[in-house]
C-alpha cells in the first residue's frame, strides 16, 4: 500500500512557503497608488458642491455632534478619572518647575514635592 510519502504527493519538507494562502489581488481604489485615489475623490467632492448635494457642518450641527461624541466619552468613568489624573500630574510638575525656579535649588524641591509623600 502506498502512503502519503510515498504517493509523490508534497511532504511537509517540500513544501517550504508556498502552501500560505496569499491576499487577492488589489482591485479598483486599491490598487491605485495615493495620488490617483486623491484626485478621483477631489473630482468627486467638487461635483457633489457643483450640484448641491455636499453636505456641509453648521455650527449648531458641529456643537451637537461634539456633544454627542462627549457624552459617549464620559460615560466612561475609568477614562474620565485618568484624564483627570494626568491633567493634575500636568499641573503639579509645572507648579514644582515653577517653585525649583522660583527657590534655584531643582534638586532638592523635587524630592519634597512628589504627590503621596509626607515632607520632613
């Protein structure tokens, strides 16, 4: 009886690389390089503005899709308390620059300062 090694079929030490599936073929936009997709979409927003059919933001439209996406954020508390923290962090090392500048000694102001140690 003859196995699969025997049969001719490929073995797996035959086969190197070649059994990986490989990407299809780009098509259309895709294949075209960045340039040409550019200026087929400039063609097309042009002609959407010609005819009147381009939308365009109002400002009251803009503030409430700004609200919107705001809302969606600060539904997320986790999110909003590391902004938070990083927005005290901020402020924090720019009041220990402004103090080391204020007493000249940047070394000594900057072991005192750190948030969750007790001064001495």
């Amino acid at each position: 009886m003859a196995t699969s090694k025997e049969g001719g079929g490929k073995g797996a030490a035959d086969s190197g690389g070649s059994e990986q599936k490989s990407q299809p073929a780009k098509r259309g936009f895709a294949a075209m390089d960045q340039n040409q997709q550019r200026q087929i979409a400039s063609k097309g927003g042009q002609a959407a503005h010609q005819k009147g059919t381009a939308h365009e933001f109002d400002s009251e439209e803009a503030r409430r899709a700004g609200q919107k996406g705001g809302e969606v954020v600060s539904r997320n508390r986790a999110h909003m308390a590391d902004i938070g923290r990083k927005g005290g962090e901020s402020r924090q090392s720019a009041n220990r620059a402004a103090a080391a500048a204020k007493s000249g000694n940047h070394a000594s102001n900057q072991a005192g300062n750190r948030q969750g140690t007790k001064e001495q």
